[in-house]
C-alpha cells in the first residue's frame, strides 16, 4: 500500500491531518483511539509492513 492509499483509508475511518508534524512528518488525529500518530510526506512510496500495522493500529482501524 502506497502512502496516498494509506491517507484515503484513514480519511475514510475519520482521522485527518491537524497541519502540525512530528518529528518532520505529517501528525495525524483519530477520532477513534483518541490519538495522535506520525505518518510520511513520501506521497508515491510503498509503506513498509511493521510501520503500515502501528499506523492503522494507532488509528483504530486494525
């Protein structure tokens, strides 16, 4: 899965970008979890694995 796959996915659960960055990467909100997650400005790039699980894991999806 590509990032700008990753980034629909979460749009479609209800988590959106809140303009802010962690560490250099784009901070994410979900509504779900109530937290708070980094994900890549790497828009074209497949994400890897273990990083794809602790994204959707932190947004409630999986």
């Amino acid at each position: 899965m590509k990032y700008t796959e990753l980034h629909r996915k979460l749009r479609k659960f209800g988590c959106y970008p809140t303009g802010d960055t962690i560490s250099g990467h784009p901070e994410w909100y979900s509504p779900i979890t109530d937290r708070y997650f980094a994900t890549s400005h790497h828009e074209s790039q497949e994400v890897k694995p273990g990083t794809l699980k602790s994204i959707l894991r932190d947004a409630g999806i999986k």
